[in-house]
C-alpha cells in the first residue's frame, strides 16, 4: 500500500511544529503559553511516530503515541495545578515570577 503523503514531509512537518513549540516555551514569559508550547512540542513527536509507524508498517509507534498522550495528559494536570497556586499566591502568571516555591 503506498502511502499517500511521503514520509519525509511527515517528519517536516513534525519538526517544524516541535521548533513552533519550542520557541514558543522559550520565548514567552506566560506559564500558560509554556505550557501550550510544550503540548505542541509533544504533539510534534507523536506526529512523528505515527509517521514512522505507518512508514515501516508497524505498530509501535502508535503504541508510543498512546503512553505520549498520557504523558501529555498528566503534565497538563499538574502543570495547570502549579499555575492556579502561583497565580493565586502572586496574582500574575508572568514565569520571572515562579520562583515562589523555594522556600
């Protein structure tokens, strides 16, 4: 079965959404824009795996797909809880900020 879109645009597009996340993480200084950047980030990869998989005809990497979604899903989870305690403690969400947990 011939793939319909070629591998190596595949792996294109996944890394240029996995330097879209990445300058995104780093560029900003909103704990919720970090965040949105490192899902995206995680997307890119997952990306890149179901592309593999379906590049050599295998199954793994559906399997990695589905243990990064979860891991997506739980860094959400707690991400999201440690933003509502810093912005609850110093009323912004600006990351300068985010040292409040050292002592």
């Amino acid at each position: 079965m011939a793939a319909i879109v070629p591998y190596s645009h595949v792996l294109i597009l996944a890394a240029i959404l996995f330097l879209l996340g990445a300058g995104c993480a780093v560029a900003r200084r909103n704990l919720i824009m970090i965040l949105i950047g490192v899902e995206v980030m995680l997307s890119a990869a997952g990306l890149a795996f179901i592309g593999a998989a379906m590049h050599w005809q295998q199954l793994d990497g559906q399997a990695f797909v589905i243990f990064i979604m979860a891991v997506a899903a739980s860094e959400v989870a707690v991400g999201l809880a440690l933003i509502v305690y810093s912005q609850r403690r110093t009323a912004s969400l600006n990351a300068d900020e985010y040292d409040l947990m050292k002592g």
